[in-house]
C-alpha cells in the first residue's frame, strides 16, 4: 500500500442544528429510547459505504408507527431532518446525517404482523429481517424470495427497492411490496396499496415509496408477496475459461426461456476470497452458481439443459449440490463475498459498481470493467446477479491513497457510462443515496430529475425526510 495520506471521504455537510427544545420534547417523550450519547450517534452515522462516519445529534429507538409520527411531528414543528435506520447494511451513504438531525432506529419494530397463507401475503413492521420473515414462515410452506446477501430489513429492502439472487425469476422489491403503512413529512399516517394482487385505484403511491431511499416517508407496516416454497430445489456450480464465456451461457439460458431461479457469476479474484473465508477449496477460475426450482422432473429438465449450454461455452466441472446443507454452505459463501474478498487486500476499503445493462450487452460490459480494473494495477474482484443483467465489480483501495481512491472513482464512472450509453443504469439494486447523485443526472436527464425535485418538495415542503439523497434540492 501507499504511504499515508489521509483523505476526507465526507460528502459536503449541511448542518441544520437540534434545537435544545426539541430534544428536550424527545427525552419527554421517548425517555432513556432517546440517545444523543456519541457512541449511539456514530453507530448510527455509518454503513457499508466508503465513507466517514457523519452521525446524527440524537437517535429514537422507535417501537411503533405512533412513535415514528410522534418524532416526524417534532421534527416537522422545528424543521430538523430524519432519518430511518435498519440494521446500517446499505452501500451508498444512505444513513449518513449530512445535514444533522435525528435517526429514527426502527429495530425494534420487529414483529411479524400477519401471515394471509391462503392469499400468499405477509404484513410486517419495517425492522423485520429477510431471514426473520422465512423463518416464521417456512412451516407453512411459503418464503419470500428477495435475496439481497445481506441480513437487511424489510424497511430498508423497501428503501432501495432492493433485489439481489432470485431476482432473475422473482423479481425485485418493486413487483413484491402490494401494501405500505407510511408516515408522511407532516407526520400523518396514511396507507397505501391493498392486499389484493392488483388495482387501478389513483396514482401508485406504493411504487412512489417503494425506492424513495427514506426520502418522501417513513415506513411503518409492508405488506409482501410470498411464493410457495417448490417441490424441488437444487443448486450447481460450474467453472469457465473466462468472465466472457460465463456470462455468454447466461445470455443463452436466458434468450432461450429457461426459468432458472438464481444465475450468480464469481469471477477468479472473488473464488478466491470465498476459498479463503469459507474453505471451500473451489477451482479459482470464473464461476457460475446456478439454482432450479419446481418439481422434480422440470429441476431435471432445466439441469440438462444447463449442462448442455455450459459445455457449449468452455463449461466444465460441473457439481450439483442436492442437499439442503450443500447448497446453504455454496450459498452462505456467495453471500460473504463481499467481506471474503476483504482478504485479498488485508486493510482496504471498497468501492463498489452497481450497474444493470441488456442482457444483449452484458458480456461487452463485463469484459471491459475487468480489463479496466486489471490495467489500472487495482485489487478488485466482480460478482453480479448476471440472470437479470446486474453485476458488481469492487476495487479495494487503501484508504489513506487519494490516487486510488480516484483511480477508482474514475473506473467506477467508466463502468457507469459504458452501462448508461447501452441502455442500463447506474445502480441496478444498491439505489442512488449520496455516492451515485451525478450518475442520476446523467442517466435520468435533467427534466426528469427536476420532476422528482418537484415530488419532494410538494410531499416534503420542510425537506426534513434524508435530505442530501438521491439528488440535491437546490441545484446550482
């Protein structure tokens, strides 16, 4: 690594101070679930982004929709900003107080509400976990399949209109949230959506908020779609002569209809962090791991024709895993690849790409981001749900070197116009919070943007709900 030289990785600040009024309202009504400790406030200023902590000046441990509009109407009244918080696992600055305020913590609005088994929905408070929402119905014989890696909330799932593995066959948040229960700027509750599966009653409040990353509500209760869990499961992996090669058979398997459940590409660099942290002592040459769901003899079907293509496109060492344990341990490594990696470069920090292109154009992007990578001499490595087009290459920098701090902001943004010029985005899962607001511009085009401008003012006149995120509301 580089000599020392430390940098500032903060976003511009904007502080709106907490008047001593209202924290005093809070500490009355909120007693000891009212912290303005530092630890409390730096825990809450962070997340799994590249950049410092920017705490708020006061955290709520909310543990019900009354007390979430109690602390909007505060916050309202004396104009401060607020901020949801979940379990601090989103990736592009989402949490940090750029312009002070409080942190409404919603952990504790942990409960599973309703289970409507014969309508397949499930209502649940924002704080509820992914893995909390399978476990409590998995002996019904249902699962809600959004799989973003993380242990994330519902809450903060909803925030980014999150998606990840299963994303190829199920869809993301978006196609999955029917119905929210939302606290506006003003602190008024209102409901959006219903539990049926369809509805053309007015403006689609739901999908408004669903992606809104905390910035036009807060919400309170989410009513999700769950899935009956298939007759059969089983997972593969298989191992390629190159990225390109890899992502030309998923090109294949989707052109041709095949309903694969999961598509996940590892390439060389990431293989080998899972091997180091999971021991799982696969071939360290680019990878996919696939998983079939639906009854025995479609599992069978799709798994030949896989096979077929694979070996089409330089596939080989094919293995299956059949067992429920086999495929939890391929998958649990899947989803620490981020931290895996981290072994690769012992100290670094990451930053992480995002984007979603065509499918058409999947194997051009990949191929190039890597090419880039490897000239610019930057550890990286690269993983993508590739079923639906998205992947993610993350260069791990030291955090003292400005050089590759911007060496990689500067690959980063290549990735981004390669992935906007053909068609894509800018940030197929992860959302837009503070690091991707100039790719936003671009993608989005300025009148589009002036629009959601014109959104967040007509429903946060006060611009108190996460401001600083996704766009800035003044622009110069």
């Amino acid at each position: 690594m580089n000599a020392p030289h430390p940098i500032s990785w903060q976003p511009a600040l904007s502080l709106r101070p907490l008047p001593p009024a209202m924290l005093e309202a809070l500490r009355q009504r909120f007693g000891e679930r009212c912290s303005s400790a530092r630890a409390v406030c730096d825990q809450h200023g962070r997340d799994e982004s590249p950049y410092d902590v920017t705490p708020p000046e006061a955290v709520i441990f909310c543990e019900s929709s009354a007390d979430v509009a109690d602390a909007v109407k505060l916050a309202d009244q004396y104009a401060v900003p607020v901020i949801p918080f979940g379990v601090g696992s989103s990736l592009e600055g989402h949490l940090l107080a750029v312009q002070g305020g409080i942190c409404l913590d919603v952990s504790r609005m942990n409960r599973v509400l309703s289970v409507n088994a014969e309508d397949l929905t499930v209502t649940v408070q924002p704080g509820v976990t992914r893995e909390q929402v399978n476990a409590e119905i998995r002996d019904q014989g249902l699962f809600f399949p959004i799989d973003p890696g993380a242990n994330a909330s519902i809450g903060g799932m909803c925030g980014t209109r999150a998606s990840g593995t299963n994303a190829v066959r199920y869809g993301t948040m978006r196609e999955n949230v029917l119905a929210l229960e939302v606290v506006t700027a003003s602190g008024e509750l209102i409901r959006t959506g219903t539990r049926a599966k369809k509805s053309s009653a007015g403006y689609d409040l739901t999908r408004l908020f669903v992606g809104s990353e905390g910035t036009l509500g807060v919400m309170t209760e989410i009513t999700l779609k769950l899935y009956p869990l298939p007759e059969a499961v089983s997972a593969a992996i298989c191992h390629f002569p190159s990225e390109a090669a890899a992502v030309q058979t998923t090109i294949a398997l989707i052109q041709l209809g095949v309903p694969i459940a999961r598509c996940e590409l590892l390439d060389a660099n990431a293989v080998t962090g899972v091997n180091l942290q999971s021991k799982l002592g696969l071939r360290e040459t680019p990878m996919l791991l696939m998983e079939f769901h639906g009854s025995p003899a479609s599992v069978q079907e799709q798994a030949e024709t896989v096979q077929e293509i694979a070996r089409d496109h330089g596939g080989e060492d094919f293995q299956w895993a059949t067992t429920p344990e086999e495929r939890s341990r391929l998958w649990a490594a899947r989803h620490k690849a981020y931290f895996s990696a981290m072994h690769l470069n012992p100290g670094c920090r990451t930053i992480t790409t995002d984007t979603c292109v065509p499918i058409s154009r999947l194997a051009d992007c990949v191929v190039a981001a890597k090419q880039e990578a490897t000239d610019a001499g930057l550890p990286h490595y690269l993983v993508g749900h590739v079923g639906d087009g998205n992947f993610h290459i993350a260069y791990l920098i030291d955090p003292s070197s400005a050089e590759q701090h911007e060496r990689a902001e500067e690959l980063n943004r290549r990735v981004v116009q390669r992935a906007i010029a053909c068609g894509g985005t800018c940030t197929g899962e992860h959302g837009v919070g503070l690091h991707k607001m100039g790719f936003l511009l671009e993608e989005a085009g300025e009148g589009a943007v002036a629009m959601m401008r014109s959104i967040k003012r007509a429903l946060d006149p006060k611009n108190i709900l996460n401001p600083g995120k996704i766009f800035s509301i003044n622009p110069p």
